[in-house]
C-alpha cells in the first residue's frame, strides 16, 4: 500500500463525524504550544537567585531544567498509552493541566522537595503534549501543510521560550520574589487549557476513532535509532545552552535581567529558524542540507561563547538560537516524514523521545558538574561544539530513501 493510501485510510475513520475547521484546530495546537517551554526557560535567569536562596549546588540547580527534560524522555511512551485509552486530543488537555499545577506550584518554590514536586508535574504534562502534538499534526492536517503547521507549532513554542527568558527577571523584581515569577507562567497555561478544552469536545471522537491499537515502540527499526540519535545530541546541545547561557554571563559580570534578554534573544531566534525550518522542508526531498546547516551555525555559536564570549554577545546568541531553533524543528518533520500513519509517527515519537531525552536530560546537570568542578561555565561551550560536531556526522546517515516506520 502507498504511504497516502494509508493516511487516507487513517483519515476515513477521522471523517466520521464532522471536524473543526482547520484554523480552529491550529489556533488550539498554538496555544497549547506556547506552553511547552516556558517552564524550563523561566529558570535560567533566577538560576542564581534560587541557588542562593536555597542552598543549592549549580548541579543541583541545573536539575531544574534536567528535571522536565527526563519527563519528556520517561513519559514519551506512556503517553501513547495514555492517548489510546483516552483519546490523545483528551490526553494532550489532562497534560495542559499538569503544566497549569506544575507551574503554579512554584509559588511555593522555598520549599525545596515542593519546588522539584512541582517541576516533576509540569514536566510530566510537557511530556505527554509534546508527545502527541506531532502525531495529532499528521492525523488533522494535510500532508501538504505538515511542514508550515510545524513551523507554526515551532513559533508558538519558542515564542513562549523567548518570552520566559525575557522577563522572568523583571517579573522577580516587579512581583518580589523569583517563586512568584515562576509560579505566573501558569496563567499562560490556563489560557491554553480554556483553547483546547471545547476543541477537545469536538475532535477527541474523531481521534478515538482513528487510533487503532497501541502497537510497540520501533526499538528494532535501524531508521528509528538514527532518528532518536540526532535528536538525543540536539536536545543535550539545546537544553544545555537554554540552561548556562544567561548564567555564563552573569559570570562574567552582567546583571540578570540583561542575561535573561540575552537568552531571550537565543529563544526569538529559534522563533525565526523554527518557523523557516520546517517550511523549507516542504520544498525538501533531502532534509540533509538544511540539518547540516542547522549544525554548523549551533557548532559555530558554542565556538564564538568559549573564544570570545563578549566580542559580540548578541549575535553569538542570535547565530547559536537560528542554529538550534532550525535543528529541532526540523527534528519534528523527521518524526512525522518517516512515519506511514499518524499512529506510526506516535510509536517513533515515543521511542526517539524516551531515548534522546532520557540521554539530553543529563545534559544541564553534566554542565554544571563542570562549572563545579572547574570554576567557571566557560569550558561547558567547547564541549557543547563537540557534540555538536557529532551531531552533523549522525546528518549524513538521514538518508530521504530510509525505510519508513510502519
């Protein structure tokens, strides 16, 4: 059977009863989008703040970050799970509302155990979403407009990140404390739950329909561990840089609100490259030339931090953000261009994730067990280049003829 003959069919069941229209339905993935970040993004301008306040290592503080990244690797698989009992429309929705509890519990952040109980709960539910939006992109759109509502999903998420990064700091001074402007992303939260609940009500039944058995993760599919390796050295490069770099400068004498617009900077251009990436893929047969690229500007931007970090902060940022934005939305094409079906892009979703986060996760706390073993968070940066470098060689196996997950 051709690769459209099975999306038809996946389809049939999905036209069962009659949609949302297509703009409804991506104005519901936008605003449960832009909340897929924020809690992580949040942190890193307070990283100080809040291992001075609690007394914590910067290991220990990097686990902040290292914490959700896990979840996104643990719960990857039960997500599918979850969505085959509930319907992954439902599943995204109880998910959304883990990030509004998570995030919100923030507030009472000087209790230690409550500040990583929350964190674990918001990571939670940014796992189950992240899971499934992919696959829900290949069940409600057309293959033809995959790559644009990627972008635009890409768009959502980093613009959110970027927002975080932005004005975590200033929140801490206007509202006091660094809890509450962790605790006030939650209302970004609860916007996108009040999006997606009545979508929920019209499309879970046609997700339902369409889901088929669970099936088993694709652990012994050889285009599966090419995909979960690329995106495991991503996503430790990206998670690393979303965590040390405001702190980098801080280190090196900027105040915090000024290094939190410099991460901010670093999540905007992931908005731009995140967006473009997943357009020009439409136009692509070989993803290759744009994941190289992708590659070298996020190798060239680490290089620029360890060499000359404030010969031109801004555009260091800039260059390192477009390359990692590009890389893992990007990323996302390649979870659903080699997939047959959208519950074969749910199984290989779940599988790379389970893998490259459970790997990626260790990447903040790694980090910061070099900043407390050599002094200074400089080094982290020739490393994060070297993965990098690795990161291109896994590239040049993406072949466009690789055998698709069925």
């Amino acid at each position: 059977m051709e690769p459209a003959d099975v999306t038809e069919g996946a389809e049939v069941g999905l036209r069962a009863r009659p949609l949302p229209p297509l703009w409804v339905t991506a104005v519901a993935l936008l605003a449960v989008a832009g909340n897929l970040r924020t809690a992580i993004t949040s942190v890193p301008p307070l990283i100080d703040a809040i291992s001075r306040d609690l007394g914590l290592s910067h290991a220990a503080a990097g686990a902040l970050t290292t914490l959700p990244v896990l979840c996104m690797g643990v719960f990857a698989p039960i997500a599918s799970a979850i969505a085959h009992r509930l319907g992954a429309v439902a599943a995204v929705l109880a998910a959304v509302a883990c990030v509004v509890v998570g995030t919100g519990s923030r507030w009472f952040g000087d209790d230690v155990p409550t500040l990583y109980v929350g964190t674990f709960v918001a990571g939670v539910g940014i796992a189950v979403a992240g899971s499934l939006l992919p696959r829900l992109v290949k069940a409600f759109f057309p293959p033809e407009r995959v790559g644009l509502v990627t972008g635009l999903y890409m768009f959502a998420m980093m613009g959110g990140a970027a927002l975080a990064s932005a004005v975590s700091a200033p929140l801490a001074d206007r509202l006091g404390s660094w809890q509450a402007s962790l605790a006030s992303w939650g209302l970004l939260a609860l916007v996108g739950l009040v999006v997606w609940a009545p979508f929920t009500l019209r499309a879970n039944p046609h997700h339902m329909q369409g889901e088929g058995g669970r099936g088993r993760l694709p652990w012994r599919h050889h285009t599966a561990w090419l995909v979960a390796g690329y995106l495991a050295l991503q996503s430790w490069c990206f998670y690393s840089a979303v965590t040390w770099l405001p702190p980098t400068y801080v280190e090196l004498g900027w105040d915090r609100s000024a290094a939190g617009y410099l991460g901010a900077v670093f999540s905007g251009a992931q908005v731009v490259s995140g967006l473009l990436g997943p357009v020009l893929s439409d136009r692509a047969t070989d993803l290759r030339r744009l994941l190289l690229v992708a590659a070298g500007l996020g190798i060239l931007g680490c290089l620029a931090i360890f060499t000359a970090p404030e010969a031109a902060p801004w555009l260091w940022a800039l260059v390192l953000g477009l390359g990692q934005g590009a890389a893992f939305s990007l990323a996302l094409v390649l979870l659903v261009r080699y997939a047959l079906t959208p519950e074969a892009s749910g199984r290989l979703t779940g599988m790379a994730f389970l893998f490259s986060y459970g790997v990626a996760s260790v990447g903040p706390f790694a980090m910061g067990l070099v900043r407390d073993i050599t002094g200074g968070l400089s080094p982290i940066w020739v490393v994060l280049a070297a993965i990098g470098v690795v990161q291109g060689l896994v590239v040049t196996r993406l072949r466009p003829d690789l055998p698709r997950i069925a």
